[in-house]
C-alpha cells in the first residue's frame, strides 16, 4: 500500500517529527536571558497549551450533549441496559489483563530493589487520592459541575480558577438522559435542542481537529525542549518496564482480544491511530475525546452507542495510567523503601485498578491514581515523588495506551452486540481529515 501523504495520520505523524526537531533545537539553543525558557521553547510550549485548551473547551458541551442525546436514542434499541453492562464489563476484563501484566513485569524486573538506600529526588505531589475523597467527587456540587482550584503562579501570587469536573458532568449528564426517559413525549423539544447543540458542536470540533498537526508539533516539541531524556538517568528501569508493560497491551493484548472478536487488528490501529498519536502527544484522554469518538465511528460503530461508551471510557477507562503504572509504581515504592508485599498486597492492587480507575478522571497525569494505590496498601506516599521528575515521559506513553483501549472497548462491544458495520471497519483509511 502506497503511502498517503495527505492522510491525516501521515499529517499527524509528520508534525511529530518536525516537532522532535524543533524540541531537540529549542535545547541546543538552551536557557533565555532570565534563566527561563527561550523564544522557541516557549513558542512550542504556548502553541501545545492553546490547541489543548481549544479542545478541552469543547469537552464539556460534547460530553452533556452526546450522553443526554445517545441515551434518548438507546431506548430505541432493546438491548440499551446489555450495552451499557458489557461496556462496563470489558471495561474490567481489559483493565484486569492490564494490571497483571504490570505485576507480572514488577515482580520479573523489581525495579526500585536496585535503588534501596538511595538519595532520589522527591517533589511533593499536587492532589493525592483516597476512597473517600474519590466517593464523594461522584456528587455533583453544583449542576453544572463546576471546581474552583487555586494555584500559585511564578511571582508568589495566588490565583483563582474554575474548571469543569468531566466525571461529575458525566453523573449528571447521565442523570438527566435517563429523566427524559422518564418524562417522554414532554422531554423532545428539550432534546431537540441537545441535538441542535452536539451538531454545533461538532462542527467546531472539525474545525480544532484540522489543526492537530500543529498541536502535536507544538506538544512533542515543547515536550523534548522542557524535559529532555536526562531525567531517565535514575530511573531508567522503571521507565523501560512501564513502557514495555504498554507496549504489551496495545501490540499484543489489544490484537489478540480483536482477534479472538473475529476482527482484523491491522484496520483498527490504520483508523485509530489519530487519536492515539494524539493522546500521546497531548498527554489527556479528555482532551483527545473528540478525536477518539470520531474514529471509533470511522471504525463502524453506531454513533449513537459511541457518543455513550466514548465519554464514559475517557473518564473511567485508563488502561495505562490506572492498570499498568500503578501496579508497577507501588512494587517499585515498595523495594525502593525496602517494604515486603505480600499476595494480598498484588490483590490489592488488582482490586483499585479495576474499581478506582475512575479516580483519573482522565485528566493529564496518575498521581491521584498512584496515590490511591499507595495509601490502599499503607505504602509511604512520598513514593509518589520520587517519580513525579519522569511523569510526563511516562504520561504520553499512559495515555496512548489509555484512548486505544477506549476505542477498542467499543469495537469489541459493538461487534458482540452485533451493531458493528464490519463493511466500514474494514474499508480503507481514505486520506481526508478526520470528520466530526
């Protein structure tokens, strides 16, 4: 097959180079004159910020408006309550695959053993998680889902913001397509306008999503200038067996699940591939959620199910940053701090991958997660800073991992479901940009 240039995975994938290149110049051309970042450095680092902060803008209209309006459509389907419990379902299966395999890699590799009594940097964490904290973030606090946060900023002020809680707007999301099932004929003219809403949506979204080659340049690119690989110097083994436990799931878990569906993998990963180039480099399953329903629907899954599973799963569906990185983060805690764990401990960590996941809330990074698991088996929680000097190396590699497995979940479904066009699964990646 002869290469497309104008595809937009080609696009994509093109503009990562070209952003490696330009990280890799924003270093040789080191410090600016404060000590702060140079002009090409901060160039790529504004230009990633704007194209994500372009796509988390539409984030919460889309995730209201595709919950409320694919929720109304599914009660034309008999089987709305089945699709909704094998979402969940595999949801568990392929986040329980995932954390026995960073187990099983943790236990081969033992990759803080090595370091025991060691002096290692330690940052201290922004936000750490705990079951109760993480229960009552479920409870919506007002109705439309919105947190204030404070932060400081470079000259020692604090400054207020307000962001939206994507797990509390998909309880309410969900919370209200349910009521206009419940109300009926009264609830159309209500839905009419969520319809109208997601078609506006939506074409935004096509207009933000063109601009994906040059977000991923600015991202990457801005990625390489800011951090480098030195960091790794340390922890170079706990990096090599995350990203091998990742590798795994999404070049051997991931095809041998499609395949034992009856699917072939070579056309899921030519069509999901945008999205997961795209959650690499941007580092946010939230944010890459667009891109990610779309191309579950280029796959041939039914817009209707895909506009449910696909909010859902970048919310609570975190193969990478919930399955595979904490199992081996806390191993890797345990024997840097010289801590035995037991076979109840592994359980442990089994049990809050599968269950917590959603703690991640699909925001960019795991140390809410991390932290979880930490506290869970009473390991220090300090661990958690040791690593938090590599975590955005860590981060693009999570979060591929993170959108492929959100995508695969739905193909899976959609095809036990019967609800898969396999005609459109298997046509060929044409070369226009990713349609919304």
């Amino acid at each position: 097959m002869a290469l497309n240039y104008r595809s937009f995975g080609f696009q994509v994938l093109a503009g990562m180079v070209v952003g490696l290149l330009l990280g890799l110049a924003a270093r040789q051309i080191g410090a600016g004159p404060d000590g702060d970042l140079n002009w090409l450095a901060n160039t790529l680092k504004t230009t990633g910020s704007i194209f994500v902060s372009l796509l988390k803008a539409v984030v919460p209209p889309l995730v209201f408006a595709a919950i409320v309006a694919s929720i109304a459509n599914l009660r034309a389907l008999d089987n709305a309550a089945r699709l909704a419990g094998q979402t969940l379902l595999w949801f568990a299966i392929t986040a329980l695959i995932a954390v026995v395999i960073g187990l099983a890699i943790g236990l081969i590799v033992q990759p803080g053993a090595s370091l025991h009594g060691t002096a290692l940097p330690v940052k201290q964490a922004d936000s750490i998680g705990g079951w109760l904290d993480f229960l009552k973030g479920l409870v919506p606090g007002n109705s439309l889902a919105l947190s204030a946060g404070s932060k400081a900023v470079e000259d020692g002020s604090i400054t207020t913001t307000l962001s939206f809680n994507i797990l509390q707007l998909l309880v309410i999301s969900i919370a209200i397509g349910l009521a206009t099932l419940k109300v009926g004929e009264k609830a159309e003219p209500f839905l009419a306008f969520v319809r109208s809403l997601l078609a506006v949506v939506r074409a935004i979204l096509g207009w933000i999503i063109r601009l994906t080659p040059i977000g991923s340049a600015a991202l990457i690119g801005s990625a390489v200038a800011t951090y480098g690989w030195s960091a790794l110097a340390q922890l170079g083994s706990f990096t090599a067996a995350v990203y091998l436990g990742l590798a795994i799931v999404l070049l051997v878990v991931y095809p041998t699940l499609l395949a034992l569906n009856g699917l072939k993998p070579l056309p899921f990963f030519a069509k999901a591939w945008p999205a997961i180039q795209l959650g690499f480099v941007s580092r946010s399953s939230v944010g890459t959620l667009p891109v990610t329903e779309t191309v579950t629907e280029r796959l041939g899954v039914e817009r209707g199910y895909a506009a449910f599973a696909i909010p859902l799963a970048s919310t609570t569906k975190m193969d990478g940053c919930a399955s595979i990185y904490p199992a081996l983060a806390a191993i890797f805690v345990a024997g840097f701090y010289g801590i035995p764990l037991t076979p109840l401990d592994y359980a442990l960590i089994a049990f809050v991958s599968v269950i917590g996941s959603a703690a991640t809330a699909g925001l960019t990074g795991a140390i809410v997660m991390l932290t979880l698991t930490l506290s869970t088996l009473g390991l220090p929680l300090e661990g958690a800073g040791l690593l938090l000097a590599i975590d955005p190396i860590l981060d693009m590699g999570r979060t591929a991992v993170n959108v492929a497995g959100q995508v695969l979940v739905g193909v899976i479904v959609a095809k036990r479901e019967g609800i898969l066009d396999e005609g459109a699964y298997y046509a060929e990646a044409r070369g226009e940009v990713v349609a919304v």
